[in-house]
C-alpha cells in the first residue's frame, strides 16, 4: 500500500511525491529532491517538525493527502587547525582533512543528523544538534571523546573552545566541561559555582588553557591551568558586575560596567595592566594580540599593555590614536582604524607593525584582515571602491602585487595563518601570500565561481559556493583537499596519505604518522621511527 503526499519548497513550488508504507521517509526525501530539481534538504512535517530520515513511512505519521516541507539549509563550514567540517543543507555532515584531527567523522556518522552549530578545538569538533545534545569526533584528548560526560549534555545551547577543551552552556544556563583538565576540561572544582551562565571566553595558549564565564550578577567563575588565567583569586574581589572579557593567548582582561579593566593570567601577555590602569576608564572594547591588548576608550583613544614587541606598547603612535572606531590584531601588532578611514599600525614590523610603505594608500578603509603566521603577519584593508591594501610580511600576505589588477570590488577576505582569499562582488576568489597556506588557487580557479563565503583553516581554505558544494585548497594535510567530499559523500578515496600535527600547526611536537586507506577498506598505521 502508498500514500501520495504533498511537498512544498518555501517559495511555493510544489511537487506531488508517492511512496510505500514500508518505505523508509529517505527514499521519500530522495524522490521530492528529484521532483523538485533541488539539492539536499530536510522533509518537516505540517507541524513544522524534522521528520525521521531513517523512519518507515507507516511509523511516521504520515498519512496520505498531508502536505509537508522540504526546506533547504544555508551549507555552513567551519575549521580547526587541520581539518574543515561542513553542515549540509539537510543537517548531516561531511569532514575532510587530517582523519585523526576531525577529517574523519565517519564513526559517529549516524548521529550526526540536524546539527544546528559546530565548535572546535585545535584537533577536534563537537556539534549541536537539533535536540540540544552533542556529539564529539577528533582527537579524544583534545575533547573529540565527551563520552564520560555525554548523559549531562543535553538541551545544550552554546560551546565555547579552548586549544584542548570543551565548555558547554546548558538551558539552564549550567556548565559541562571535558577535554584536557590543563586546558579547562575539568571544571569540577568550581562546579557548584557554575550557575546562571551568561557568557564563556576562553584563552588560546598551546601550553594550557583556561576559561571564565561571567554570571547573571556580573561575577566571574575560572578555572583550566591557573597560569594561563585558570586562577582568577587574586582579583575576584574586583570583578564585579563585568561586562565584557577578552583574551590574549594565556591572559584575560575584562570590562567592568563603570568602563574600568581587571585583567588576570600570565603579566608577560597581558595579565598585568597595573602600569596603565588608571588610563583604563570608560573602556569601550578591547582586542588581543598573542601577548598584548589594546583597549578602545570612549573618547577613541587607545590604551595598551602587555609585550611590547607584541603590540603592548604604542606610544610611538599615541598622539595618532584619535577617533578610533575599531581594531584588528595579527600575531603581534595591531592595526586601528580610525573615523576618518584611515589606518595606524604599531608592533612588530614584520608582523604588521610597520604600515609606512602603504601609508598614503590607506584611505577610506571599510575593513581589515589580519594573517596570524608566528614567523611573519601581514594585514590586508578593503577600501571603500572595492580595492585591497596590504603590508607586512611579504611571504604570508603582506605583498599583493601579483594580484593586484584582480583585486575589484572585493566584498570579503579571510586569512589563514600565511595567506589571504579575496571574494570579489561577482563571486570569484582571489588569493595571494604563502602557496602552501592557501595563497595559491590556481588549481581549483576553474570551480570558485559564485562564492557565497570561505573558512580558513591553519594552512588551507574552504569555500561554499552557490551549489552549495564544497572547493578547498591549500596545503592537503590542513584540510586543502576535500575532493573526497565533493559531490557531498562521506566515501573515503582509495588511498590517503597524510601526516598528523598536533595543535599549534608549524610549533608541534607530535611525532607524525602515516595512514592509508586501502580498496579493500583496511588501514595500516605507520607511527615515525617505524
């Protein structure tokens, strides 16, 4: 027996789809795609509920003559260190990159269905799913493994990330931490603190990590390694009513509600504002370099402190740092854009620091862009006629002048950690800065057409286009090659070779191995010195 039902797109284009009873809503979802001429979806039911993929048409209440709906979600990509995972437009998921770091998700492949959000650490991913609970892959250490914490995840509303670990905000605004206890993972020492959860921020240190939630009172809750800001006693008696923390790599400062600053962590990247704290009034936002922070004042004025090779420093710019609207970080200056459209550079030249050469160039800026690479930076500006002005190192972007005819109407640029990728108003990509990191896309130009947004891993790019298929380039072992996935599969390719890296990309300490697949679906590990 079958039933014929009614399926809808939200534009209002309808196609009348027959399937049996025993037939499963899959093979009912497959057929209004081919009716419809559409991609992949999700089938809702008249009451607006995602319906079963999995389920038999007699067991999922449908019955003949209903109307359903097949609505088709934006592809959304995110990145960690080395691999990309992709939501597609039906909720399932693909990964590529290195299998060990997240490019593999193929064992917890058939949980993964209606994922609303996805968060990383450096070599590990965790999804939200439609019901609020969470699955985990990738490196288990790093938070790729949340099974002794799994039955506390539920009603999950937001995760936030450290470099090795998790933290979950939960409906009733509770926190489920897992991971490396040395990067926050482990929260059990300030567990029955943990109530009335606003917001989480976490530090970005490779030696350990911390986190530090703000609750409903504007108190503050930390904790992960006591270095890196795990430990905030010190100034717990100051932090109250906060508004806003950010972080550098191993040090928070936060924003209290009369505009004055607490900070706390490591005093070598920026835990120690005492030199400049009675500056630090009616501070209106703060940004971070690795080891320095600046902060925005009312009257658009800056304030720094921190490293001074990093950025801690800029009184050599002082008296320019007026009408400042907003700024961007790379790994060790900074670049503030002032109201006028104009751009002051300070910190260490060869990671930014230095705008001079482009200086007189640097007018009606819209937006800037920085590259994060720890041996050289370099910062790209989109003016307000579409053009690009770039400066600092050379070798991972700050040069742009083998591209710079291409460089049009530019809507949108992302970085990876040594190159930039421009989306220009037709859709089409330019990139430039190290090849191996992304700046070179020649061998996948053909397919960058109508491009809709890019993801940056640390050595590669992804980007979604209108078919809301997947392009990515870059180094292969970064997630730069996801021809595996292309035509949205999760088949791996016959044989893979790729070399792990822990967290950190060009700073690891990992010892590499080798994985291949074979036609005949079996792996061989190969760990170094073997």
């Amino acid at each position: 027996m079958s039933i014929s039902v009614e399926v809808a797109l939200l534009s209002g284009r309808t196609a009348t789809i027959e399937a049996g009873l025993d037939e499963e809503v899959s093979t009912l979802k497959r057929r209004a795609q081919s009716a419809l001429g559409v991609g992949r979806g999700r089938l809702l039911d008249s009451s607006g509920s995602i319906l079963d993929g999995s389920a038999r048409i007699k067991n999922a209440r449908l019955q003949h003559g209903d109307s359903l709906t097949f609505h088709i979600n934006k592809v959304q990509a995110s990145g960690n260190s080395t691999a990309f995972a992709a939501i597609l437009s039906d909720g399932s998921i693909v990964t590529w990159g290195n299998p060990k770091c997240g490019g593999d998700s193929s064992p917890v492949r058939e949980k993964l269905r209606n994922v609303q959000q996805i968060q990383a650490t450096s070599q590990s991913f965790a999804a939200i799913l439609g019901d609020g609970s969470v699955v985990t892959w990738g490196h288990g250490h790093t938070g790729g493994d949340s099974s002794s914490v799994q039955d506390r995840l539920k009603n999950v509303q937001q995760i936030q990330a450290s470099k090795g670990a998790f933290a979950a905000l939960l409906e009733d605004r509770s926190v489920v931490t897992w991971g490396m206890s040395n990067f926050g993972g482990d929260s059990t020492a300030v567990q029955d603190q943990l109530k009335n959860v606003q917001r989480i921020q976490a530090t970005s240190g490779l030696r350990g990590s911390a986190f530090a939630a703000i609750l409903a009172d504007g108190s503050v809750v930390t904790w992960g390694d006591a270095r890196f800001g795990g430990d905030s006693t010190a100034v717990q008696h100051q932090l109250n009513k906060v508004q806003h923390i950010q972080a550098s790599r191993e040090a928070f400062a936060a924003i209290l509600g009369d505009g004055s600053v607490v900070t706390w962590g490591d005093d070598l990247f920026g835990g120690n504002s005492s030199s400049v704290q009675d500056q630090l009034r009616n501070v209106q936002h703060i940004q971070a370099s690795h080891e320095a922070f600046a902060a925005i004042l009312g009257d658009g004025s800056v304030v720094t402190w921190g490293d001074d090779q990093f950025g801690g420093d800029s009184r050599a710019v002082q008296h320019r740092l007026k009408n400042v609207q907003q700024i961007q970080a790379s790994f060790s200056a900074f670049a503030a854009l002032l109201a006028d459209g104009s751009v002051v550079t300070w910190g260490e030249g060869i990671f930014g620091g230095d705008s001079s050469a482009v200086q007189n160039q640097l007018k009606n800026v819209q937006h800037i862009q920085a590259s994060n690479s720890t041996r050289g930076s370099a910062f790209a500006a989109i003016l307000q006629d579409g053009s690009v002005v770039t400066w600092g190192d050379a070798r991972f972007g700050g040069s742009s002048s083998a591209v710079q005819e291409k460089l049009k109407n530019v809507q949108e640029i992302q970085a990876s950690s040594g190159a930039f990728a421009a989306i220009t108003a037709d859709g089409s990509v330019v990139t430039w800065g190290a090849g191996r990191t992304g700046g070179d896309s020649t061998a996948m130009q053909a397919q960058l057409k109508n491009v809709q947004q890019i993801q940056a891993s640390f050595s590669a790019f992804a980007a979604l286009v209108g078919t809301g298929s997947v392009v990515s380039w870059g180094d292969a072992m970064f997630g730069g090659d996801s021809t595996a996935v292309q035509d949205n599969s999760v088949a791996e390719p016959d044989v893979v070779l790729s070399i792990r890296l822990p967290q950190g990309g060009e700073n690891s300490t990992c010892n590499v191995w080798i994985q291949v697949h074979l036609r005949s679906g079996s792996r061989v590990h190969a760990p170094s010195g073997s």
